[in-house]
C-alpha cells in the first residue's frame, strides 16, 4: 500500500526544464516506444538498484538501515484514485539529489540520447532508455502527472517531487514515514478505462503478467495486493442468503527472485532444468542437451542455453524469432537477441545474463557491440562442444536431433564459407551403405571408401527411391561403390562452398567424369577387358554419335558411349563444373535466373534400343527414323532425370511413329 506523507507546510519551488530536457520528455511521450508497458521495468529496476545502493552502503553504516531490515518493492493499485504506485525501502534521495537527478535531466546523457534517437527513429524496435539513465521519465508515456517522494536513509525530512511533464515540475519538502521512493502514477485515461485493454494498467492480473515477463528475477521481492469479492459462508461451506459479500485483500509476492541460472551447476537436478525449459519456453518436450556456463573476469556473463529435441514448425519462417534472450543483472532485456549466435543455430534457445549489459540497448547498437560479439564466440563453441558430444555419446539422440535440425546446420555452410571448417563434422546423409533409416558423417563415409577411391560421391533427389532408380547408379552398385542421398533441397549447394571433405572431392554421380577406372581396374580381369571394349566402342560408333549430336544440337555438349550404364538405354550428365540438373531444376523453382545445365548425353552401348539406332543409321543416316529415334533417347534422358520436355506433344508423336513402324 502507498505510505502516508504529509506536508511540513515547506515552500514549494518551482522550476523550468532545460530546452533538451523538454525535447526529451516529448519524445519519451509521443514518439519512442510502441508497447508503452516498458515503464514498469524501468521504475521496478530503478527500486532494485536503490536496494542495492542501501545494501552497500549500510555495510559502513549500519544506522542506515533503520532497523529495517525487510527489503522489498513494492506495486499498488488505486482504482478510485486511477494511480499506480512502484515503491521500495531502498537508499531514497536528499532533496538535492532530486533536483539534480530528476530535474536536471542533462546528467542522466539526455543530449546523447536525443542523437542517438534521431539517427534511428526510422527503426524498429529502438529501445534506448536504460543505456542513457533516463528510465524515470519513461513514467511519462502513461501517466498525465507524475509524483515522486523519496527519503533518503538517515535523514528526517523527505521530499515531493511533481510534474506533468509541461516543461517544469515542483519540489518541496515533505515528511516521510522510512526511507526509500515512492512513485505516483496519475494514469492518462486510456491506460485505465478498458479492463480488457492490453494496456490497462489498472488490472492486478496485466500487472502480474509483465512483472512475471519483465522483472521475474529482479533479487528482492516484488509485493502487490490482490482484491476479490468473498460471499459469506456457512459452516457447511454454502452461501449465506442475503449476506453481503465483502472485499478480501491479499499480498503476495509476484516475481521469483532467484533465476535458476545463478545458482551453481552441482546444485541443479537434471529435472530441475527440464522442468526450467518446459515451463519458460512453453514446450512439452523434454530438451535433447543443456548448456550451462559462466564466466568471470573483464567481461562476466551466464548463459543457460538449451538444444530442443523437437523443431517448432516454424523453425524454417523468416519471421522466426525464438532465440536467445538478453537480461541485465536478472532483468529482461530483449527476447530475441539475435547477435549471440548464427543464423544456423536459430533452434538454440536458452538466455544470457550480465552485469555489464546496458539496461536497454537498440538491435542497431548490439550489432556492433563487441561485448555481444565476444559472448557469441563463446557461446557458439559452446554449442559447437555440445552437439560434437551427442554425436559422440549419444548417437541415436543426435540422429533424432539431426532430422530436426540438420537443414539449419547445413544452411550455416551453404551461406558462409568460413562456417565449412566448424560444421563438416557434424553434418549426416543417408547413403547406400546405411540404408535410409540411418545416417552416417562424412569421416565415416571416408572410413568405408573402396580402394582406389579418391572422392565422395553423392546423388540427388526428392527422396531415397527416387535415387535409388537412378541409371547412373547402375556403375556404383555393381562395383560396391558407397553413394550419399542429398535428399534435401539444400544439399546440392552445400558443394558451392564445401567441394571436398579432408581433401577428397564431393562428385555428383550425374558428373561428366567419375573417376572410377582405377577402381574398376582393382574388380576381377574380365570387367577390366568389358571396359576396354567400351572403349573400342567408342571409337567404333564415332559417326553415329556425331549424327546424335548434329541431329540434337546445342541441346546437348556431347554424346558418348556410356562406362556407367548396365541395364538403363540412356541417361544425362553435366559437365565436371557449374550447376547440377538438380541446382538447376531448384532455382527455377523459386523463379531465380538459372543457367541452363551443360547437358552430355550418355548411351548404353550394351542395350537393345542401341542396336536398333545403329541398324537405322546403317540404313540411312538422313532418314526421318534416325531424327525421331535420336530426340526420343534425349527426351527419355530427361524424363529420367527430372526434367521437362521441351515440347511433349512432338515427343508423342515421335514415339507413335517409332511404334507403329515397329507394329509393322
């Protein structure tokens, strides 16, 4: 409840603002913050530092302390009077002090502020008072008057201080029972009409709500009374008849005080912080793994961070916004701190605490904030640390935590270079060899690799048995080469900026050249002589793959005689640089330039409809069935591998000629 004052009949003295100052309050009012609830933190922080202050000071005078040792804050709500009072039993103020640290904005940097405001007032989310010392007047924003009355501890007299920010405000000296601050909120109507309002400041419950949300941790307590109607009793628990109801006050205490983060690692049970993570991020799950870290020294700061077993749907929006909170000395500061850690880490949830953060700061400013910029470093190795370790001791938890979060991970290489070395380790596929249930790194697929294997092979699709219908598969799997899935849209990029791992090339198996004599060479003696008589081949058919060519012009590089072709007629690959098909078909997708992929066509030489090309060319290379036969092997390229045809009703027709002449 507000203490009483009463007046010693002192002079009251009135003053003027200084030009700046006026300017100040003015933007205060009318243009800096769109959520205006951020007055309350301002004014229970300003109480928890005047506790702190008497706690310090009362270690060399005890006097101070008045024999009263119960340090609280305390929040009043006067619904007949519309006001709402923040007061606390801390250090309090002389009259000087009033005048020189209220009145007298200027020393609290105000001219700085005004600057500061100005160069970002086009941005979102400005949120500067604490960093320059005015949170006081932040009263401003709901209030149309505003009445401060301090005593400082050990003195007599008290002092009242009072403005409706109309460019001065009164002073005088009052008497005061204890020491301490009270300030007096005279609401401005639309913060305490409507008790449904997001704003109305004169609901206990929207009060308790942002001390729970603001001030949760501030270390005193935070006192408020609660009112509610009581009907009378019976002794058998009924309502009396008749009876009038009467009004129940209770006080209680609306913030925890201790954070969880402050209290030493061997003392918390792993429940204890499973429980902390559930109930502060509203999430049913259990968390895969838990960091908890301080550090000390010129730079102090906790950080409690938690990874999620389970990805929240929106993980992948651009307007996702669920990471690392920011408090100052067990305030709350920010809820998306985003300077803390990568992008590719935007999963992690989980806060950060120090003393040496200003109150509040602008996004513009943490950006630049080497403070921040040194917590992240260590907190980005921290969660590197942390993932290397599941993945070490508790693979099955880290495959499960991948499926949900192996996209961010990758992101991280495909957007930054840099971010290659850090992550490569932690990235998983499926692959031939695993099957699709389980996923393998790529140390482990370099582990497996055949002998004479000098790089990693990957294939693309939309899925496992997509790829696994890949004619270029056919080479691999009859010489018990391991293929890694990139089943994901992202994974073809990841090779723009990781195009090998521990010095062995990533190859698309839809690559030009493979690379795969020397391990051909190693099978038994009669496949080695197959491929030499592909090669002969080659040779052999050099006209008729000319005529292909001709026939098909710039839409195909080349066409060659297949080495990785065992049961399939054809199939399309790119030359050794540039985008893949599949690079390709994902930018046109999302409507993004893309080159055309250089396209090889590649020919089964062992297959029946080849045979049926070469008798057709032997008969007339000119004919019209050697051009139908010729689009038709390049429009199957492409359906096989994806791709559109160019023009299907030709390619109908083409084949309906082919097929009656073959019904003949």
């Amino acid at each position: 409840m507000k203490k009483e004052t009463k007046s010693n009949k002192s002079k009251i003295e009135k003053h003027v603002f200084q030009t700046e100052t006026k300017e100040l309050l003015n933007l205060m009012i009318h243009s800096l913050y769109t959520h205006k609830e951020i007055f309350l933190r301002e004014l229970i922080s300003n109480a928890s530092d005047a506790l702190d202050k008497l706690k310090i000071q009362s270690l060399m005078n005890k006097e101070l302390l008045e024999e009263d040792m119960d340090f609280k804050i305390t929040v009043n709500i006067d619904k007949s009077n519309k006001t709402l009072t923040i007061s606390d039993n801390g250090i309090g103020m002389s009259y000087d002090e009033v005048i020189d640290n209220i009145g007298t904005i200027a020393k609290s940097g105000s001219k700085l502020f005004i600057e500061k405001f100005k160069e970002l007032k086009d941005s979102e989310n400005i949120d500067l008072i604490g960093q320059f010392g005015v949170g006081f007047y932040s009263s401003f924003m709901v209030a149309e008057r505003v009445t401060l009355i301090t005593r400082q501890a050990g003195e007599k007299t008290g002092t009242k201080w009072e403005s409706t920010a109309d460019g001065t405000f009164t002073t005088e000296k009052v008497e005061k029972t204890g020491r301490g601050t009270e300030v007096i909120l005279h609401l401005k109507e639309e913060f305490q009409k409507d008790e449904n309002s997001e704003e109305d400041f004169l609901n206990q419950y929207k009060i308790e709500t942002l001390v729970k949300k603001y001030s949760d941790f501030v270390r005193y307590p935070i006192l408020m009374d609660f009112y509610r109607e009581e009907h009378p009793r019976d002794n058998e628990g009924n309502y009396i008849e008749g009876a009038e109801s009467h009004t129940v006050i209770e006080t209680k205490q609306i913030n925890s005080m201790i954070p969880l983060w402050e209290r030493d690692v061997k003392d918390i049970s792993s429940e204890e912080y499973h429980q902390f993570y559930k109930n502060h991020y509203h999430d049913w799950n259990d968390c895969a793994d838990i960091i908890h870290s301080k550090a000390e020294g010129q730079l102090q700061y906790t950080a409690l961070l938690f990874i999620p077993s389970k990805a929240p749907s929106n993980l992948y929006d651009k307007e996702f916004s669920e990471g690392i909170q920011l408090y100052s000395n067990h305030v709350f500061v920010m809820k998306d701190c985003r300077a803390l850690l990568s992008d590719h880490f935007r999963f992690v949830r989980g806060l950060v605490d120090s003393i040496d953060f200003s109150l509040n700061v602008s996004r513009e400013i943490l950006q630049h904030d080497n403070q921040l910029k040194v917590i992240g470093k260590h907190l980005e190795k921290k969660v590197l640390d942390s993932l290397k370790s599941l993945l070490a001791d508790k693979r099955d938890k880290y495959e499960e935590m991948w499926k949900e979060y192996g996209k961010a991970i990758k992101g991280g290489i495909y957007m930054k270079r840099e971010n290659v070395d850090k992550l490569k380790d932690l990235i998983m596929f499926s692959s031939s060899k695993v099957g699709s249930n389980k996923l393998s790194t790529l140390k482990e697929y370099t582990d497996r690799m055949v002998a004479g294997q000098t790089e990693v092979y990957y294939a693309t699709g939309k899925d496992i048995s997509v790829i696994e219908r890949m004619p270029q598969l056919e080479v691999f799997k009859d010489n018990d080469i391991e293929i890694l899935y990139f089943t994901d849209k992202i994974d073809d990029f990841l090779t723009q900026n990781m195009s090998e791992y521990e010095g062995k090339k990533l190859k698309s198996i839809s690559r030009e050249d493979l690379n795969l004599d020397t391990i051909i060479k190693n099978k038994a003696a009669e496949q080695a002589e197959v491929t030499e008589d592909k090669r002969d081949e080659a040779s052999d058919h050099k006209e008729l793959l000319k005529k292909i060519k001709d026939i098909l012009g710039n839409k195909v590089k080349d066409v060659k005689i297949s080495k990785r072709l065992k049961s399939s007629p054809v199939c399309l690959v790119s030359s050794g640089s540039g985008n893949t098909f599949n690079m390709e078909m994902l930018l046109k997708g999302i409507n993004r330039p893309a080159m055309q992929t250089s396209r090889i066509l590649e020919i089964n030489a062992d297959h029946a409809l080849f045979e049926a090309i070469k008798r057709v060319f032997e008969k007339d290379k000119d004919s019209e069935d050697m051009k139908n036969y010729s689009e038709i092997i390049y429009n199957q390229a492409l359906l096989i591998e994806g791709l559109e045809i160019e023009n299907p009703a030709d390619f109908v027709e083409k084949l309906s000629k082919v097929m009656v002449k073959l019904e003949i």
